[in-house]
C-alpha cells in the first residue's frame, strides 16, 4: 500500500536534482546535502512507492524510470501549487487581496455604491462586501464581529470602536416647494412644531437626531409623526406633501437639485454632523483590511454627494 502522507519535499527535490544533473554527487551539490543523504532520500521514496524511480542509462547518468516520471510530473505540479499558494500569501500579508466586510447605515446606500466602486478600482484584487443596514443593525454586525469596517453618522458606545471623521454628514428639513414655509427666512420654531414629520423607524440615527432637534426647538411642546420604513418613502411622501422630514442632505441630493425638494430655513439648520469610519478596537484589521480603511479615510470624503 502506498503511503502518500509519508512522502516529504526532501525526497521529491532529491529526485528532481537527480534527474537534471544525472548523478548523486552533482545534485548533493545543488541541494546542499551529502550523495549519501540524496541516495537515502531516493531510496526511500521508492520503498514508499514500491518502484523503481531511477536507473543508470547509457553514459552513466541516471534516467527517470515510467514511475519515475509520475513522480516528476507530480512534484512539477506541487511546485506550482507552492509557488501559486506563496505569491498569495505574500498578497495577503501586503494587502493586495483579501476580502472585507463593509457596514454602512441605510441613509449611507445613496454613495456607498460610489465609494465600493471607486475601491474597486482602486483595489481590483480586493473583495469589498458591502452591507447595509440601520444603526441598530451595524451596530449589531459590529458586536458579533460581522464587519471588518462600518459607516454611520454617531459612533456608538459599545462595542468599542475607533472611529475617524471622513466628511460632513448636513442634514437638513425638506419640504415640497410650494409648501408655505418654503418661502419664510427663517421658519419659525412654533411654525415647524405644527407640521407633521415624517421620520424613519426607532433605532435610525437620523430619527434620534430628529426627536433632540424638535425637543430642543419645542421645549416640551409636543409634535405630530407619522413613521415611515425607508427614506425613499419619506422622500416621496413630502414630495406628495404628506409632511415635512428632518433627514440627511445626501439622501435628497437630486430631489433638491431638481427643484422635486427645497431645504428650509432655520435656525439651527442645517444640523452638520459628520460621517465616521469605523473599526473594533480589540480586533486588528486584516492587511487587506487596513488598505480599505486608510483609503477611505484618505478620500475626504470625495465620495460623498453634493448638491
């Protein structure tokens, strides 16, 4: 019986040497070793394969036997895995390949397409998955280790995370244009508080950022808010002038270029806040990892849309 997880590289290169020097002593050369160690080496291997690998030819020189040149192609073939399975290492440790989780909250799909796209082709060898989800759920990735990088507005408590700005993040109140306050320099707090807001689900930042502004505005006056699943949603109901919605500037980039929204004036708006790159504090990034990380934060946020 053939026992294949006994066979070494040692053998199959001592084989090797043999063949393309034709003699023990010059492949001892070649590999470092003493004729002795390279014939103890083949012979071995030949017990393990119960056949003859080598004989003498005519001048002298030793010839591969038919079994001998199945263990050469095989060891070819091995060699080639190495060299392929090396240059990927070697990839792997500087960078160049790799795979990484990236997590961006909802209101961030409206340029994350943009950002995956510029990294690319920036990095064609790296996988960049992109994963998106409300902050609760990013948050959620990030705890069960999910994501190697995340994108939100307001970096959370826990897990434990660095966090680095990488652009302004302005939100803005929308209205359709010809609604009554789109015209008033600036709308005035009580004016806004009669409105009904539209706002996304509990758990989206862009709703908490919403309910602190109102109550601040308000001082305890309460609001009227309808509760909507998607900023798309929102967009079109304001749109249809079902209400107004506190909501992010990048996510009503074209509606307010096309003229579709108008951003009300007020006090205290717009609220700037700022986009953060996130990683786990207690987990290294990946060479890969780490490129995609320093890029993004490279980037100034040219990836972001402006109106």
């Amino acid at each position: 019986m053939i026992r294949l997880d006994a066979m070494t590289l040692r053998q199959l290169r001592a084989l090797r040497a043999v063949i393309q020097t034709g003699s023990l002593k010059a492949a001892a050369g070649d590999l470092g070793l003493s004729p002795p160690a390279i014939h103890s080496q083949i012979r071995a291997l030949e017990n393990l394969l119960s056949a003859p690998l080598v004989i003498r030819g005519e001048h002298g020189a030793f010839v591969p036997t038919h079994e001998g040149r199945a263990v050469l192609e095989a060891e070819a073939q091995i060699a080639v895995a190495l060299e392929t399975c090396a240059r990927r290492v070697s990839a792997l440790q500087s960078g160049h390949t790799g795979n990484v989780a990236l997590g961006v909250v909802s209101t961030g799909k409206y340029f994350a397409p943009r950002l995956v796209a510029d990294l690319r082709r920036l990095l064609p060898e790296v996988e960049v998955t992109l994963r998106i989800g409300n902050r609760d759920t990013v948050i959620g990735w990030l705890n069960a280790r999910a994501l190697d990088l995340a994108i939100m507005g307001r970096p959370p408590l826990m897990p434990a995370v660095s966090a680095e700005p990488v652009g302004p993040h302005p939100h803005v109140i929308v209205a359709p244009p010809d609604h009554p306050l789109a015209q008033a320099d600036p709308a005035m707090p009580q004016d806004l508080l009669a409105e009904t807001f539209l706002a996304r689900e509990p758990g989206s930042g862009t709703r908490i950022l919403m309910t602190r502004f109102l109550d601040r505005i308000g001082d305890g006056i309460a609001w009227r808010m309808i509760e909507m699943g998607t900023n798309e949603t929102i967009k079109q109901a304001v749109i249809a002038g079902l209400g107004i919605a506190l909501i992010s500037q990048h996510t009503v980039t074209e509606e307010l270029r096309s003229g579709r929204l108008v951003a009300l004036r007020a006090t205290g708006l717009p609220i700037q806040r700022n986009w953060f790159l996130l990683k786990l504090q207690d987990t290294a990034l990946s060479p890969a990892g780490q490129r995609v990380h320093d890029l993004i934060r490279d980037m100034q946020g040219g990836f972001l849309p402006t109106v």
